[in-house]
C-alpha cells in the first residue's frame, strides 16, 4: 500500500516536470517567435524614417539643382534622374536604398563642386541654408542607419543561433539587409562647362 502510493506520488512529480517543461518550451518558444516579430516591426519603422530623410534630403537637392542651374548647366537627366530616385525611396528595401543613397550623394558631391568654383554661389543665402540642411539630414540618415544595422545584427544573430534559428526558419523567416551607405562623400567629381 506505501509502495503504490510512493509509486503515484513519484509519477505525479515526474507528469508535473513534464507539463512545467512543456509549458516553459511553449512559452519560450512564443517569446523567441515574439522578438523576432518585435526587430522586424522595428526594422521596418527604422527604413520608414530612413526613406523620410532621404525624400527630404532628394527634396533639397534637387532644390539646390534649380539654385545652381543658373551658375552651371546640369543636364536635364540629373533632375530627372532625382525626381525618380524620390518616388523610389517609397518602397526602396534595404538593397535600393543603398543605390539611391550612393547616388545621391554623387550627385550632392557634384553640387558642391559647383559651389566651389562659383565664390557667388557660395555666398548666397539659400542656397547655404540648403547644404546646411542637406548635411544636417545626412548626420540624420547616419543615426537611423546604425540603428537599423543594429537592429538587422540582433535578428540576423537570432537566425544564425541556435533554438531561436529553427523557430525562424519554421516562421519563413530570413535575414535582413544590412544598409551600407558610404560614409563620406570622396573628392567631388569634376565638373566640365
């Protein structure tokens, strides 16, 4: 009678661990699941401030581009070519974006190329009022662009990682882009008249 109830007792305990286990499987599993979902969100919204900065910053360029027209010629295609980069930055993913980024700022490096060999253009109130900003939202795009690399580096680690992989995959999920824009923008072009 002591022996079965010792045995009930000893198989109680032993479905209790085994129902503690499942449940904190599951709740881990839910909670690996949830952080993945919870960096994607946050990737998302980070790319979405992104393509806010660099419609604005494609915005003033392409208003430095009519400020500067009447020192230089810059030929139609430029302005065409950053009036199409802004209607893409819309639903540029991370890939796009580092094109549009590098062409941007080749664009930009031109622009104050021009500022350079023009001391007129130089001086004029809008149009450095304009750089300035365009530089301010470049330090802007930098910090939403660590924060995403950031971001990108947690998920991309969880997918390489071990339990947290195997819930990624069985969630048809894949590693994110990291954005690589250049830093600076190297010696301007040179511009011929």
């Amino acid at each position: 009678m002591f022996g079965d109830i010792l045995g009930w007792i000893i198989l109680g305990i032993v479905i209790l661990v085994i129902i503690i286990l499942i449940v904190w499987l599951i709740a881990r599993t839910i909670g690996i699941y949830n952080h993945f979902y919870i960096l994607k969100n946050s990737s998302e919204a980070t790319l979405g401030q992104i393509r806010v900065a660099m419609k604005k910053r494609l915005d003033m360029i392409e208003q430095l581009l009519g400020a500067v027209k009447s020192y230089a010629k810059f030929e139609q295609e430029t302005f065409t070519r950053v009036t199409a980069m802004r209607a893409a930055v819309a639903t540029a993913g991370p890939g796009d974006l580092n094109k549009v980024e590098a062409e941007s700022r080749s664009i930009f490096g031109r622009l104050l190329a021009v500022a350079e060999n023009y001391p007129d253009l130089k001086t004029s109130q809008s149009v450095t009022s304009l750089m300035d900003s365009v530089k301010s939202l470049e330090d802007e795009i930098s910090r939403h662009r660590y924060t995403y690399n950031n971001i990108s580096q947690e998920f991309n680690t969880m997918m390489d990682t071990i339990p947290s992989s195997f819930i990624g995959h069985l969630a048809h999920l894949s590693k994110l882009e990291y954005l690589q824009f250049e830093e600076d923008i190297k010696t301007p072009p040179k511009i011929e008249y």
